[in-house]
C-alpha cells in the first residue's frame, strides 16, 4: 500500500514524488526516477504528516467603473445609446483620427463629482487628465483619457452596514470607455468591433484593500449600485455593460496579487473571489501576480496574463486637454439635494419597525423607498406598507420601474382598510390589481369587492354548514388532528367562491369548534 507524500495535497499526479514532479512540501524533488512511497525528506519505514495548509485572511479590494448618466459622449457630441446598431454612434474624437481635438462633458463632471460628494470624498479644485497607453483591439486610439496622478477626488468612504460598516475609498476619478469586442457571432472564428461605446463617460471608484471576504464585498457593489441609481448619476445595470468590477485579491502583505476580471454579476463577484481566495491558499507562497478571467460555465478562474503595473501603462500627460478646474457653481449644483445615505435609510426603517430583509430591500430601491415614505407620511402603517409595496411592486409601477400608477396616498388608505379588517389581503389586492389593469379608482374598486364580500350572518351560516355536512372531519379534529383547520378554511373559500374573508373564516370556525 503507497503511503502520501507530504506534498501529496498539491502533487499533479495524485500525491507521490518522482522526478518530474515538484514536491512543495520539502520544496525538491525525489532523488529517484520512480515514484516512492514516500518522501526521502519524511524518513523511510514511518507515515509522514501532511503539511499543514496556514489559512491567511484574504485582502480584497475593488475598481468598480459605472457608465455617467449623460445624453453625449466624454469628450465629444456622440450620443450614448446601448442599442444603436454597430459602429453607428461614432466620430474622429472618439476613434482617435489625427487632427481631432476633445472637449470635455460637463455634465459628466458634475455627475461624478455629485457622487464624490455623497461618498464623503476630498473633491478636489484642480484635476488632470492622463493617457494610459496600451494595445488592445477595441481600443482604436491606442490609449484611453484617465485621470491616473491627480484624480478628481480621493478618500471617501461607503457604509454598508447596519450595523455601521464603512469602507474606505481610495480615489474616484473619470476615464472615457473602450469599445467592445464580440466573439463567436462571425464565421471562421473571426471577432467583430463595435466602436459604439468608445469615448462614452465612466467614474471609476476604487476602494482601499480593506473588504475581508466575498460577501461583503458583494453587499458593496449592491450598496454601490443603489447609491448610484438613487443619485442619478447612473443607472447601474450590469447586464448592459453599464456597471463592471475588477477585483483584486491577496492572502496578505507580500503574497501573490490576483486582479480577476471578466465580473458581471454580484453572484459571480462572490463566486470568483471565493474561488480566488481557495486556489491562492494552495498555491506556491512565491507565485507572481497575475490577472486572471472568470469563467461563468466551468465556475473557476483562468490565466489571462502576467499583472500589470503602473509603469507598464506609461502614463503621460494628455497634451490635448487643460487641468480640470471645478467652479464653485458647478460643486454646489453637484451637491443640491443630495439623498439620505442607504445605511441610515435602513436604520430609520428597521426603527419604524419593518423587519431587517425588506427594509434593505425598499431602502436598495430608490424608487420603492421613496414611494414608502410617501405612503407612511399619508398615515399607513410601516410594516404593513413595506410589505405592500414589495410585494405589489409590479402591480404599483408598472413595467418601468419608475413612475407610480397608484398614488401612494391610495395605497395607504388600502392598507388601513386591510388592518382594520374593512376589507381582506385578497380583496384589497384584487382591486390593487383591477385599478391598475383597467383603470379607475383603487378605493373604488375595494368599494366593489367589500360590497361583495360575505358579512358576519352570512360567514356564521356558512361555518355551519360546513361542520354539519362533515361529520367524520369533525370527529377527527375532536381527536386531536387541528390541522384539519386548513381543510375547514378551504371547504368555505371554495363555497363562498372567494367571497369570503379567510380571516374572519378561520377565527369563526375555530370559535365554533371550541363551543362544540
């Protein structure tokens, strides 16, 4: 019987030392051709432990790169259109053609400085722009507009808790956006270029290393996003190319560095990172950093090539653009109306006494969250709201998203008839639903479907009926089998064909069952 090496864990072949194979246990090779038994490091004749694996905490950090909510490109008059058809929405600034001067967006800059504001951040008067040079297909001038020695803001931080977790920023700063490259549409194995997105605005927000495990790092994208979205300054949607992440993961101070690229979704940024963390844990303490792609299907990461660094992209002043310099005016229109910060959002929810998951899920949704507390200051009741506007989102404001189709001041007067037991969730919910289908007043239809509804004589009645034309069920819930409750409760919303309150119909049954 072949005993394990002490390398076994991280041997090819299965765990015994040979030749060809690297022993990282005694960090050489078997002095032999064959494979042995054993390491000759381990002592021959006894069973070598195996080496322990040292568990180090991962060191996380983040550059996440969201599109500007603007109608036109960075640094020229392109519109900013995800589906034109390809190559359509172009010009000699933003393919770099010899001659063509940029100028820079306006808009774009008070976007992102209103998003450095509400991060916390040192906005700074005087910012510079760079060209970082590299070669990449999609990339027609040869280099890309950044802000990489003095950035537009640095510091900063976003909270994610409750309870409170700040994570600290390094720097937001604005770059124009490459073009895109498509594989596996064209015959031959061939890759097309849409220019399309080249030139088109981002803010690039980049944390310090200080996440320690994957899900947090997956509830700052979440908390990012929604603070974008809630600011207006994008609209954040990854599956549009709109918000993307690269992540960069360690086990520590001098251990290898990986940046894993290729993340577009959250799952898939707490997937890759988890992946990272566990084949960095047994890979070899001195490994080279790298950047390596997530592959979704086979649920690992690949090697792309070695990790750049700074000076690989030889940074150089743009010679075509002045220092930007921030007016007065344009900060104080960056920092009109800021939104109340997601964290104390929730904290005021959680005191309103809405249960921890949907008050992170109304205060992630701006518009939710601004529709709830809408609804509340009308007079309903916060838990009662919450769990309306969650689950009737669809129903409330319709296929965008955004705009209400039932005020939030009907929605609370719903809700009160609900809690008062006017009307029942199902009731109340169909005329939700009829109002917004068809039009008219909700209270109306509630109106309709309480006049409907079976009142007190007539549930009584139909409890009656019920246990005296089911003798056997009766006997068996006398017997100890009160589960047969439920069966009572659907015996009489099928008779009254749905035209009674199951509320009221379970408490006049169980009434009439402790009485006989």
């Amino acid at each position: 019987m072949r005993r394990s090496c002490p390398g076994s864990r991280f041997a090819p072949w299965g765990g015994r030392c040979s030749a060809r194979w690297w022993c990282r246990s005694c960090r050489g090779s078997s002095a032999s051709g064959t494979r042995k038994s054993w390491c000759e490091r381990s002592g021959a004749g006894r069973r070598p432990r195996e080496a322990p694996v040292i568990r180090r905490a991962p060191v996380i950090g983040l550059e996440v790169h969201a599109r500007l909510r603007t109608a036109t490109k960075l640094f020229c008059g392109c519109p900013v259109r995800a589906d034109a058809p390809p190559n359509t929405l172009v010009c000699p600034v933003c393919l770099g053609l010899p001659g063509a001067l940029p100028v820079p967006n306006r808009e774009a800059v008070r976007l992102a400085v209103r998003l450095a504001l509400a991060l916390g951040a040192r906005v700074h008067p005087v910012s510079e722009w760079d060209r970082k040079n590299y070669f990449y297909p999609d990339l027609p001038k040869g280099y890309q507009i950044t802000q990489q020695r003095r950035p537009l803001a640095t510091g900063g931080a976003l909270d994610i808790g409750p309870p409170s977790h700040p994570v600290p920023l390094q720097r937001i700063h604005i770059e124009e956006d490459a073009g895109k490259s498509i594989h596996g549409r064209f015959p031959g194995g061939r890759t097309g270029l849409d220019f399309n997105r080249c030139g088109a605005p981002l803010v690039e927000v980049v944390t310090e290393p200080a996440l320690a495990s994957p899900e947090e790092a997956e509830r700052f994208l979440e908390r990012l996003k929604a603070t974008l979205v809630d600011l207006g300054v994008s609209d954040a949607e990854m599956e549009k190319g709109s918000l993307r992440c690269d992540a960069n993961v360690s086990l520590g101070p001098g251990a290898a560095r990986v940046e894993i690229k290729n993340l577009n979704s959250f799952r898939n940024v707490r997937r890759a990172l988890a992946y990272e963390i566990e084949r960095l844990a047994g890979a070899d303490p001195g490994a080279a950093d790298e950047t390596r792609a997530w592959d979704d299907r086979r649920r690992c990461t690949r090697r792309l090539r070695g990790k750049e660094h700074e000076f690989d992209y030889r940074y150089l002043p743009e010679p075509d653009l002045p220092p930007l310099r921030l007016r007065r005016a344009l900060l104080a229109a960056a920092g009109r109306n800021l939104p109340e910060p997601i964290h104390l959002r929730i904290e005021r929810y959680l005191a309103l006494g809405v249960p921890s998951g949907p008050a992170r899920d109304l205060a992630h949704r701006p518009a939710l969250a601004r529709y709830f507390d809408r609804a509340i200051g009308a007079g309903a009741a916060a838990r009662e709201a919450a769990h309306w506007i969650l689950g009737e989102a669809a129903v409330i404001f319709g296929e965008d998203g955004e705009a209400p189709r039932v005020p939030p001041e009907t929605l609370a007067a719903l809700v009160e008839r609900v809690s008062t037991g006017k009307l029942s969730h199902a009731r109340a919910r169909r005329a939700l639903r009829q109002a917004a289908g068809r039009g008219g007043d909700v209270l109306e239809w509630a109106e309709r479907e309480a006049r409907e509804s079976l009142g007190d004589q007539d549930i009584e009645a139909l409890c009656r009926e019920i246990l005296r034309e089911a003798p056997d069920l009766l006997r068996r819930y006398r017997a100890g089998k009160t589960g047969l409750i439920d069966h009572f409760v659907g015996m009489g919303l099928r008779r009254s064909g749905g035209r009674a309150d199951p509320g009221r119909l379970r408490r006049r049954l169980e009434a009439l069952l402790r009485e006989s």
